[in-house]
C-alpha cells in the first residue's frame, strides 16, 4: 500500500513542531561571525551567524534589541541567545535571538580597521588631495561588472541627465579572488590611456566579504595615485569601504554615482532660461532708471541756463579782483606813511642837516676827528661844510 501524500505544508508544520518540542534548541548559545547584517526601519534585526564552515540565518526582534551595548555590523564575532525555529512558510529554520553580546571582532573587519588608520596616518584621506569633479565631462569611464544592474543603472540615470555623453565600460570583477589587483589595473590603464574624464567605481551592496576588494590596499594605493578624479559608488548607503575615504567623492549607491558624475543638462537649460529672463527684466529696468536720470538731467537749471553759472562765477572773480586792488591801494599807502616817517626821523638824525646850521665835519686820513688828542701839529686835516671841502693844517 502507498503512503499517502501530504502537503509542504503538512511537512514543515511537522517539522517545526518537532524542532519546538527539542528543550535544547529552546534555548541556545551560538558564537559566530555576523554577515548580511540588515537592520530594518521596524527596528528588527537580520543578519547571518556564520563560521568557517557553516552560516545560520538570525532575526532579533526590536523588542530585544533594548538589551544590546554595542553597534552590530559585518564582520564582527559575537554571541547570540536564543531559540532556534522554523518559518513554516519559507521551510528555513533560523535562530530568534533573545540576546547579543560582542565575542570579539572578525579578521576580516579587524583588517578592514587596521587598514583604514594605516591610510589615514598616511593622508590617503586628506581633503587637500582630493581632486575637483568635472562639472560635464565628456566621457565617463565605469569600472564594474559587465552584467548586472549596476552598469545599466549608471547608464541610465547618466543618459537621461545628458543624452551626449559618453559612456566607457572597463568590465572588472567585482568580489573573489584577486579582483581588487584587477580594479587597481584597469584605474591605471584607465589613467595611461586617458580614456575618460573622470571615473566610477561601482557595485551593488553585499556583506563586508562581497564587497572585500574595494578594502583592499592596492585598490587604495591605485585611487590615491590616480590623476583622474574618482567617484566611489560601492555599495548600499549604508556600506563603508576604504576606497570610499580615497576616492575624491563617495557616492551612496551606483545610481548616485552617475547623478555626481553627470550634471542634468535640463536643470542647465531651466537655469539657463531663468537667468535669461533675470537679466532681461534687469536690462529692461537699468533703461528705465537711466531713462529716468537721463530726463532729471535734461531739466536740470545747468543744461536750461548753461552760462548762469559762468556769470556768478564771473561776479565772483570781479568783487576777488576789486577786493585785491583795494588791498593793494591799502598797503602802499600804509607803506609810503610808514616810509615818510622813517625819513623825516633819519633827516632829523642826519650830519648833513647839523652843517647847514654852521658847523663843519673834519677828517683825517677820512676818519672822523673827535677828539683834540686826535690830531698833531703839521697834521692835514679835511674840513667837510654843508656846500663843499676845504682842507687845512694844523699849527
């Protein structure tokens, strides 16, 4: 006799009922290093536990998230308490975390910090360093996987934002295995060949292993040296990589990327046209202003009756002219009254007016004789009188 069939339904639900009834999966404690951490805008937490071998999905709900000290995130090793079920409607079981404590943090995010302070020590994020990017490049090289959403989102929102613009695919790996030396390759080739104006390095989100290559230090080295600016677009919002610290600027996701890469010639346009019409009713007013100023000046008193001022100035010059003679005519006559005086009392004082009441000047040897001790016998002396000379000798 055949067993009779039962649903997916049937299954799981005894499934889960037997896992409910197992007193050791009730209550758990598992260690682990978390992984395609998502924290929901509900407040619940889902991550990935996971080891070198194995990985177990995790839900925490938000009404036990009241309990964590500490931030989770990719890579760090922790400790969670809980109960281990099954989601009947998916047939997953999973661990429904009542608590979490850190045990430690993850190789791969214990590299990813020690990394980030090396460059950082080093000026690898220097704002000085970080190049300006173009404002409508030309061409726009992409650096990320051939397939995927991610090119065809840059794409995208870069063409509608300029239909002319050029876009340049360089296909790169983009996680695993030696994809970050790839990436670093194909940014020098990109910088040898000149083949763009500026570049993004792009990819999707992904845990702190996904995205690894983008932590790697040769990608870091290859950004840093790279005379063509770099946008970073790797990644969710929430995702963090050390080529986002290097690169000239960080783009949230891809599709930010190319909106940074690419300004929007209709905004231009709407600017353009805006601006056309400001300077067109500024035109229109600086006319009427200096119509305005034009008209005041025509009826101003100076352009009616040009030579009134000329005349007062004229008035002027005549009572400056007239007031200068009178000054004139002022000091020569204090100066011939000063002048008479003076000679009157030199007259007065003269030896020529003493003689013509008489007296005689004598000299001797043409020096004034004052006195009788001045003179001997034989001497010849000069007689000086108001109308003439006579010389005489002394007896």
């Amino acid at each position: 006799m055949k067993p009779e069939a039962i649903s997916v339904t049937e299954l799981n639900k005894y499934i889960k009922d037997k896992v409910a009834s197992d007193e050791y999966l009730n209550s758990v404690l598992v260690k682990g290093e978390i992984s395609n951490f998502k924290h929901h805008y509900t407040g619940h937490l889902y991550f990935t536990l996971k080891d070198e071998n194995s990985l177990i999905k995790c839900i925490m709900f938000k009404t036990s998230t009241a309990t964590l000290n500490f931030v989770p995130k990719d890579g760090m090793k922790v400790q969670v308490f809980g109960t281990v079920a099954v989601f009947e409607r998916d047939g997953i079981y999973q661990i429904y975390c009542k608590a979490m404590q850190e045990d430690g943090i993850g190789s791969l995010h214990k590299a990813y910090e020690e990394l980030k302070n090396k460059l950082e020590k080093q000026g690898y994020f220097d704002i000085a360093h970080k190049k300006k990017i173009p404002f409508m490049p030309k061409t726009i090289g992409v650096l990320t996987s051939k397939t995927g959403s991610v090119i065809r989102d840059i794409i995208n929102v870069a063409t509608r934002r300029n239909p002319n613009v050029h876009i340049r695919l360089l296909p790169v790996p983009v996680q695993g295995e030696g994809a970050g030396e790839k990436i670093a390759d194909a940014i020098d080739y990109m910088n040898r060949k000149k083949l763009a104006d500026v570049l993004i390095i792009a990819r999707g989100g992904g845990s702190l292993e996904d995205l690894w290559p983008f932590n790697e230090e040769c990608v870091a080295n290859a950004i840093y040296n790279s005379e063509l600016p770099i946008i970073s677009a790797v990644g969710h919002e929430t995702d963090f990589t050390i080529a986002d610290f290097v690169a000239d600027l960080r783009a949230p996701t891809p599709s930010a990327g190319a909106e940074l890469a690419q300004a929007d010639v209709s905004e231009i346009k709407l600017k353009l046209e805006t601006y056309n019409r400001r300077y067109k009713v500024a035109l229109k007013k600086k006319i009427e202003y200096m119509k305005l100023r034009y008209e005041k000046c025509m009826a101003s008193k100076v352009f009616k009756e040009p030579y009134q001022r000329i005349n007062e100035e004229y008035i002027n010059v005549d009572a400056y002219v007239k007031a200068l003679q009178n000054s004139i005519i002022n000091k020569l006559k204090d100066s011939k009254t000063l002048a008479v005086g003076t000679i009157s009392k030199l007259d007065t004082l003269s030896p020529l007016k003493t003689l013509t009441r008489g007296y005689c000047l004598a000299e001797l040897n043409d020096k004034i004789i004052k006195s009788a001790n001045d003179i001997k016998t034989n001497d010849r002396i000069k007689l000086k009188f108001s109308d003439g000379e006579k010389t005489a000798n002394i007896l």
